[in-house]
C-alpha cells in the first residue's frame, strides 16, 4: 500500500512539474503572434538600368539576365564583390516561393526584400487551421534580430505560449517537439558609428 502510495505522489508530482520547472501555462491561450491565414508574397517590379554593363565582377545587367535560378529572378547592386572596389557588383537573386502552396506542406512562404528574396521557412504549419482545431501556428524569431526561422504548431506539451511566460524567451525545440522556456540571452549591442 505504501509503495502505490509513492507511485501515486510520482505521477501527481510528475504532472504538476515538482521540483521547480515550470508549470505548463498552455490553455488554449491564444499566442500573440500566430498565422491565421495564408499570404501570397507581391511580385515584383522588373528594373532594366540597376546595374553598370562596365561592372566586371557584374553577373547580371538587368532582370533579364536572371532566368535560371529560380522565380521572379532580379538583377541586384552588392550582391556579387568587385575586385576593382571590394564590393557592389551585381549578382542575380531568386524568390524561392510566392505563396505558402509553393512550400510543399512544411512552414509558410516568407516574403522577403527585393535584395534577399521569397523563401520557404521550416516547420510544420502554415496556419492556425494546420494545428487541428482551436490550434495556433506562431513563428520562432531568434531574440537579438527578431528574425523568423520557422512556424510551429502549439500543442498541449508545452511548456510556454509566449515570450511572458518565461524568465527568457518561448521557442520551439525540434528535439522535444514543443515549446519550451529558453534562458535569458545577451544581445550584442548594436555598433555606433564613429
């Protein structure tokens, strides 16, 4: 009798996360930042005099030149290095999606800037509705840049829906697949100029 009376303590204490670690606050709180709906990415505006034809390094002269690697390929100034220079020759850059469909199913489509292009983010959702039902798709930004690296369903593993529930930051692990408390993180300060 004793014994299942640990076992019992155990699996109470397992469940209610003993021993300091967090409780999971996940409710069915909506998240801050989550996708509701998909996004196609604007097309471009084709640009013919970007580039100067003088420009050796130059891998492109115009839009036109950019026809073999991809969607909606552009003709971009500091993409390729002048020897002549150190830099600001013209290279070409391809979108590597427009929607969320041209992304096979993983994560949704990141429209991007005319200098980096459109591309498929990891994850395993697009949507909200991708989650099942009242489930919610959130973005995982790195803390410093806030740049997004993928999408990734909520589920009731979590331990976290959003940054305030931790002493650091949310962010989805892969290895645990779920939303986990991350620790504090020192941002480097950004550089002033001189």
């Amino acid at each position: 009798m004793r014994r299942l009376g640990l076992v019992a303590a155990l699996v109470v204490c397992a469940a209610a996360s003993c021993g300091g670690a967090a409780t999971a606050p996940f409710s069915g709180r909506a998240p801050a930042n989550h996708r509701v709906s998909p996004s196609t990415c604007a097309p471009r505006v084709a640009t013919t005099d970007l580039c100067p034809p003088s420009e050796a390094s130059s891998e492109c002269g115009t839009d036109h030149d950019c026809v073999e690697g991809g969607l909606n390929g552009a003709c971009i100034p500091g993409v390729r290095g002048s020897i002549a220079d150190g830099g600001g020759g013209c290279g070409c850059v391809y979108d590597r999606c427009a929607s969320d469909a041209d992304c096979g199913g993983r994560g949704p489509c990141q429209c991007a800037s005319l200098e980096v292009g459109n591309s498929c983010l990891a994850g395993n959702c697009t949507i909200d509705a991708d989650c099942g039902v009242g489930g919610y798709c959130s973005p995982v930004a790195d803390p410093c840049t806030g740049i997004v690296s993928g999408y990734w369903c909520h589920t009731s593993r979590d331990t976290c829906v959003d940054n305030v529930d931790c002493a650091g930051h949310c962010t989805y692990l892969a290895t645990n697949a779920r939303w986990t408390c991350a620790p504090p993180q020192s941002c480097p300060l950004p550089e002033l100029p001189p």
